[in-house]
C-alpha cells in the first residue's frame, strides 16, 4: 500500500509511450483502463490511509531523509489528486471520439496527467521545479495543438513567462537550500521559524511568492490566461481552467501556508491581491463578446476569490478557498465542455450570434444551465455553499460585504450574457451536428457531482478534514429570495446597459498586454514583494 | 518607451535586494550535505565523480524527469514543425550552394575524433567529469557535423523517435529493478555492501542510456529545425 | 564578486525581456537569464574555495557538489524551453510576416 504513489506517477508515462509506440489506433482504447486502474487504486490507498496516516511518507532510495527525494501525502494532497484523476477520465471520455486519430494529443495529455500527479505528491523543492517546467512545456503544446494563428501567438507568450515564473522560484529555491543545507519541505517547516528574520530568507520568499503568483493568474500578471484560455480545444480549456491553474494554488498553500506559517504579516497583502485580481477579472469579463474568454477572464476572477479564501490560514474562510478550489474545478470543466459542443455545432463563438441552444441541443442546454446556476451561488449548489463560506469572515465588516456583492454581480451579469444565449429562436442555416454520447456522459456526471458537493458538503468536509464547517440552512426561504433579487437586478442591468455596447465599454474590451507590458508588470511585482518585505 | 526608462530604477533596487542578502550568506551556510557527500558518496554508490553520484543514485527522479522534458521537446518540436502541406521544391536553392572544400577536409578528420571523445565521456562519467548529459552532447556535436557537410541528407525521423521511446522505457525500467532486488525505488540494484566495482555497472548502464537519448534528441530536434526550413 | 555579476547577467536579461522589439530577442533575453542563474549558483557553491568534487573520502576541502548537479538538469531544460520557443517564433513569422511584438498583439 505504502507504494501505490509511484503507480499513479509512473503508469500514465508507460502508457503514453505504448500508445505512440504501436501503431494501430485501436490501442487508444488503453487510457479506460488505465484510468480505471488509477481509481480504484486510489480508493484502496485512501482506505488504507484513512486508518493509519503514517504510510503516507515514501522516501526513494532508502537513503536519509536529508538527502534522497521523498512523497508526502496528506489530506491536502489526497484532495487535489482525486481531483485530478477524476477530472482526467471525464477529459479523456469527452476528447475520445473527436481525437481519436491522433496519438501525439493522447500521448501529451497522459504525460501531463503523470507529471501533475508528481507535482501534487513530492515534498522536494528542486523536483517540484522540474514538474513546473514540464508541465509548462506540456500545456504549451497542447494549446498550440490545432496550429491556428492565435494559438501559436498564445502558446509563445505563455511558454515565455511561464518558464520565467519557474526560474524566479528556482533562484528564491536555491537561495532556501544555501539556510537550511537540504531541499526536504517538511524538514524546513520545523526550523524555518528561527531564520525568518533574515534577509536571504525574505529574498527567497518574495522571489517564491512571484513565481507562484503568475502561475495562478493574479492581478496584475494574469495576462496570459484570457489568450491562452481562449484559444485552446475545448477539453484543453476546460483541463487548464480547471486543474493546471489550481496547482500554483496547491503550492500556495503548501509553501506559504505551511512551510513559511505566513509569514511577515503578507496575509494582508495576498487577501487585497485576490479582491483586485476577482474585480478586474469581472470588469473584463462582463464586456467580451466571444463565449471562450468570457469564461477565462472568468477564471482570473474566481482564483481571486480563492486567494482571498486562503489568505487565512484557518477557520470558514480557509476551508471556503479550498472548497471553492475543487467547485470551481467542476463548474468551470461543466461550462467549457458544454461551450465546446455549442462552438462546435454553430461554428462561431460569438455569443450574440448563437440563439436558442434549448430548441436544438436540449440536454446540453440543460447542463449548461445547471453549470451557469452553479457559478452564480443558486442555493442548492455547489457555488453558494464555497461563497458563504468565504463570506462568512467578513459578515461584520460593510465595505469587504459591499465588494463581495459588486463581485458577485458583475459575475451574475456576464453569465446573462451567456444565459441569454440559451433562449430564443435558432437562426441557423447550416447542418448542425448532434454531440455524441461520449460527450452528454462526462458532462453529465459533472453536472452531479456539482449537486451532489452542493447538497453533502457537510459529511464531506467532516471526512476529510475532522472540522466541522459553518452550517447552511436549505430550509431558510430566505435565501432563495435573496438570489433571486441578485439575479433580476443583474439582469436587468445587463439588459439596458450591457446590450447598448457604449463607447467606453468597447475601449475596455480592446485593452489586451503586450508581451513586453507582461514582463514589465513580472518587474513591478517582484520590487513591490521585496520592498514590503525588507522595509516593514 | 516610457516603460524601458522607468524599469532600470527597479532593476537596480533588484539588484541591491541581492547584495543586501548576500551579505549575511556567510552566517548562514549550512555544511552538512557537503560532509556528508564527502566521506560516504563513494562508498555508498561506487562513483568516484559525486555530482554523478547525486544525479544517478540519491536523487535518481530528478534524471528520469530531464530525460523526460527531452522526450516530450522532440516530440512537440518535430510536431509543430510539420509542414500541413506537400513540399513542392525541397531543393529550392540548395544546389546552387557549395560546401567549402576547406570544411569537407577538416570535417573528415575531426569527425572520428569528437565521436571517440563523446564515447569516452560518456563511459566515464563515474570516475572523471562527465557524464550521460555531457557527453550526449559532445555526440550530438559530432552527429550534427554530417549534416553540414552533406545539406541533402535523408533521414528517417520516425526510427529515431521510436529508439528514443524504447530507450526511455528501458531506463525506466532498470531503475525499478532496484524495487525488486533491494526493496528500495529508484537506486542501485546491486546490494549496499557489495563490491564497489560491480556497482558501478549500474552507472554504466545508465549513463550509456542517458548519452545515446541526449544525442538523438537533439539531432532530431536540428533535423526538425531543417524540414521546416526547407 | 562574482555572484554579483551573476546576478548582473541575470539583470541585463530581464531587461532585455522589458525592451525588446522583436521574438527573437526575447527568446534570446530568457536565454541570457537561465544561463546567469547557473552560473549564480555555481558561483555560490565555490565560495568556500575547495578543490572539484571527484573523492573517494580523502580530507581535502571539496566543492558542495549538489548545486553543480541540480544545474545539470536546470542546463538540459532550458536547452529545450529555448528550443521549442525557437520553433514556435519561427511558425509565428510564417503566419504574420513580422516579427516584431507589435504587430502580434490582435
């Protein structure tokens, strides 16, 4: 049992090098087993774990602890690696028939599967910086996979910044190892707190901290995620909305909340970081016309708010961010598998052009409903249940509620937007084609898990994490009426001043970062870290 | 413009951030690693070379990762390199190029030369410095000569990506053996006490796998790099 | 000394990433920057003046051999960043005919 962590690490690579090996492509058949092997190893090593926590430390080679590379699991880890695996088979499900010629996509998207799973599991710093690189090299080609104008444009400026975030955490690494003399994580979360105090360690904090703050597409660094987002296939957008972005997440709490205990008094800081970040994400959000960057400008705005959730170290708002992690996850795949079979049965992704997606593809219509309901926190879902966890912090204090509300506005407005596009008569004048079975069933498995967390959250988190959370009353009629005040104001903002399509709202919508612009921010950002850092 | 003029400020508020750090490195550095290495690497893993210990025994995962990256960048750059359609002049000026002469003559001496020393280098990546990275390289070098002599030159891409493949399973393959042997991932799969001669078989294998992967890898990433031009 | 002109290096890089017009002077700025992080830290490795990490437990001063070995790895991945970055400007040039940063931004 102890071992089955170099399975989940290792199987995905032998089966990705077997199916570019052979060269039939009835061999693609192979990833359902793979993944069904990987599930219910992961269920019997959870089992396992459950009863004894202490097998979840495996250190390679049998050396000291000091000098060998090891696996840590714990109950962050675990979470973030049942994601990952189920999130993988619903992609792999969904991208079968489409792909089902091509060896080089099924070849790249098992490998990233293996090294994301290496990433979530080590407790090494320098191997956690060879997975960032891999995985960045691996998301570059998978967003350039259809050679399109844009994609290549895109896949270009993330490479670059990608790689650079990874080389500003390497410096602030190799300045860590120069203090403590080894690369363990759980080693330096013991004697970290004697050293703190120095400015090597404050260097390599702040130098950290950028690294990991342009992987998760913060304000102001956040300007790869909307061209890379939006310009991707379908399953790829949904894998990096969902899955890719949330690793910098994980090591933000890996490496901030645990091995530095949070230091220099920078929740604050991280905290208004997240709240800039969720108000420009809705800002941009509410005036694109095409459906894939709505929901990557979307994106940038929710990992704000999950920032905002994790900046506390403990408490309803921790456990709010972390819930909010994996609801997300499974909203947003839902909304970019359904948007990938509406793009492709209209053949064009502006959203006023599409028109009565009911009438013509009704089950997607449905789930795509269900996914928009989750996303604005309707009652009975999973968004509401992370929101007012978030939120439950703050219930005291009036202008952090105020901001809260603008965020959830702004996203409720950008979503009518989207909503709008389910209703009507279609216009259609071409062929459309039907989504096949193999789609309908991954999204609509999402579509229930999104239910399922949203009704059972309670015994959920009380398994995982033995706390008790902040009770939501589904009985309280209130709450329905509060939404549904939030959703008709929403609307009807969107609807006398959204459509008219003013002026400044088409200025703010041509406001896209040069490559150049992006690297100058990277600066400002690093300088701003480091003078808070040394001088307070 | 602007943006260039108010960046080197903060450049230099970078740079003193470090200096300012560095100052205090002296108090702080930590030698036990260092001692460690120094008197059990060589009886723990049969290298004289210690950096090659490291890489090939303590922190074997790190190596199968690079080689890793390796794989996964030949087989994206040879994908985006492809042309979507047929060439129509794949000798487009290429005939009214000439080699030097010079070249060609020196190219025939110092071939079998920098092959000899890129073989050597591998070899012996456990008793002097060198390696399977290192000297794959110094092979890639070698390998790349005949194409700078010869510009119309066929080959058969999808051989190489296929030993390649085949390589990295067998890599992987024999640092699992250790699991079985020993009870232990990713190390040495002859046992701790034995002779350290015979344990340095396990470093041979290894960095003969690691070389010929690196050579090929970047020839065919040049190779690449020449379809796409043509 | 030296880890401070290291880390210069690293500095003219990044702001030849801030300045630069065209692609491929960026590709070469990221170049720039990973090579000054290897030679920062191998600098830094050296300081305490041994002798290079080849023994067999012989008590002379050596070198701290792991960052010359996390370096090795840290070479072979920027190698292939630069690589495919290259093909990829490559392909940009072919679609849009420019290459400078200011005729890709849509």
């Amino acid at each position: 049992m102890i071992h089955l962590p170099v399975l989940f690490l290792f199987l995905p690579i032998v089966i990705a090098l077997i199916i570019y090996l052979i060269q039939s492509s009835h061999i693609h058949w192979l990833v359902f087993p793979m993944q069904l092997i990987l599930i219910v190893s992961f269920i019997f090593y959870v089992i396992a774990w459950k009863n004894d926590p202490s097998i979840g430390v495996l250190v390679f080679g049998g050396w000291d602890e000091t000098i060998a590379i090891t696996f840590l699991l714990d109950a962050l880890n675990l979470t973030f690696v049942g994601l990952t695996i189920f999130f993988f088979s619903i992609i792999f499900f969904y991208a079968f028939k489409s792909n089902y010629h091509e060896k080089k996509f099924f070849f790249f998207l098992a490998f990233l599967e293996s090294v994301f799973l290496g990433l979530l599991m080590t407790n090494d710093l320098f191997n956690l910086f060879v997975f960032l690189e891999v995985i960045a090299l691996l998301v570059t080609l998978l967003i350039t996979y259809r050679k399109g104008e844009n994609a290549l444009k895109a896949g270009l400026q993330y490479l670059l910044l990608a790689s650079m975030a990874s080389i500003l955490y390497l410096i602030g690494v190799l300045l860590l190892y120069y203090v403590f003399g080894h690369l363990n994580i759980a080693l330096m979360k013991d004697t970290m707190p004697s050293v703190l105090n120095t400015n090597l360690v404050k260097l390599a904090y702040g130098l950290i901290i950028t690294g990991i703050g342009l992987k998760a597409a913060v304000f102001p660094l956040y300007a790869w995620l909307p061209k890379a987002h939006g310009v991707a296939p379908s399953s790829v957008s949904a894998l990096l909305s969902g899955l890719v972005v949330k690793a910098a997440l994980y090591l933000l709490m890996r490496l901030h909340g645990e091995m530095f205990h949070a230091p220099y008094e920078f929740s604050t800081v991280i905290f208004w970081l997240g709240m800039i970040s969720a108000l420009a994400g809705v800002i941009f959000a509410m005036v694109q016309k095409d459906l894939k960057q709505i929901l990557a400008y979307h994106t940038v705005s929710q990992v704000g708010l999950m920032f905002i959730g994790l900046s506390f170290n403990q408490g309803n708002s921790f456990l709010g961010g972390w819930l909010h992690i994996l609801n997300h996850a499974v909203f947003k795949g839902l909304l970019f598998l359904a948007a990938g079979v509406i793009i492709k049965a209209y053949q064009t992704k502006k959203v006023y052009d599409i028109q009565g997606v009911f009438k013509t593809l009704p089950w997607t219509a449905s789930l795509m409903l269900i996914g928009i309901l989750s996303i604005t926190g309707a009652p009975l879902f999973n968004g509401y249940v992370s929101k007012s966890m978030l939120k439950y912090a703050f219930k005291d204090e009036m202008f952090i509620m105020f901001l809260f509300n603008l965020i959830n506005l702004g996203t409720i407005i950008s979503f009518s937007k989207v909503a709008m596009m389910l209703f009507g008569k279609p216009h259609l004048k071409v062929l459309i084609k039907r989504a096949s079975i193999s789609q309908h069933l991954p999204m609509t498995i999402v579509a229930i898990t999104s239910l399922v967390i949203g009704l059972f959250y309670q015994p959920l988190i009380t398994w995982i994490y033995d706390i008790v959370p902040y009770a939501i009353h589904l009985e309280d009629a209130r709450i329905y009426l509060e939404y549904i005040f939030w959703v008709s104001l929403g609307f009807n903002l969107y609807y006398f001043i959204l459509k008219r399509d003013y002026r400044p709202l088409a200025k703010i919508r041509e406001l896209t970062m040069t490559f150049p612009t992006a690297n100058f921010l990277l600066l400002v950002f690093l300088v701003s870290m480091v003078a808070f850092l040394y001088l307070a | 413009m602007i943006r260039k003029w108010m960046s080197l400020p903060l450049l230099l508020i970078v740079f003193f951030a470090f200096a300012i750090a560095l100052t205090d490195y002296e108090n702080l550095y930590v030698d036990t690693a260092r001692i460690f290495y120094q008197t059990y690497g060589y009886l723990y893993t049969g290298s004289l070379n210690l950096v090659t210990a490291i890489y090939l025994d303590f922190r074997l995962l790190d190596t199968l990762f690079e080689a890793g990256i390796l794989l996964v960048a030949v087989t994206g750059v040879s994908y985006i390199a492809q042309h979507d359609q047929v060439e129509h002049n794949p000798l487009f000026m290429l005939d009214k190029f000439k080699i030097p002469e010079l070249f060609v003559s020196l190219a025939r001496i110092i071939y079998p030369i920098v092959l000899l020393f890129g073989i050597y280098v591998v070899f012996n990546g456990h008793l002097a410095p060198g390696g399977g990275f290192q000297g794959g390289s110094i092979l890639a070098t070698a390998l790349l000569i005949l194409y700078y002599i010869d510009l119309k030159k066929k080959t058969n891409l999808q051989l190489i990506f296929t030993i390649e493949k085949v390589l990295y399973l067998l890599l992987i393959s024999i640092s699992m053996i250790s699991f079985l042997t020993r009870g232990e991932w990713f190390t040495n799969f002859i046992p701790l006490e034995s002779n350290l001669l015979l344990k340095s078989v396990f470093l041979i294998a290894l960095n003969l796998i690691i070389g010929a992967k690196v050579a090929l890898g970047l020839t065919a990433i040049f190779i690449s790099f020449l379809k796409e031009g043509r | 000394m030296e880890p401070l002109l290291s880390i210069a290096v690293i500095l003219i890089g990044m702001y030849g990433l801030i300045a630069s017009e065209t692609i491929i002077k960026s590709v070469f700025s990221a170049t720039m920057i990973e090579s000054g992080v290897i030679l920062l830290f191998l600098n830094l490795g050296a300081l305490n003046g041994g002798v290079i990490p080849i023994s067999d437990g012989v008590n002379l001063v050596i070198v701290d051999p792991i960052p010359q070995a996390l370096m090795i790895t840290t070479i072979v991945i920027g190698s292939t960043v630069t690589s495919l970055a290259l093909i990829l400007s490559i392909k940009v040039f072919h679609n849009n005919g420019s290459i400078h940063w200011k005729d890709i931004t849509k």
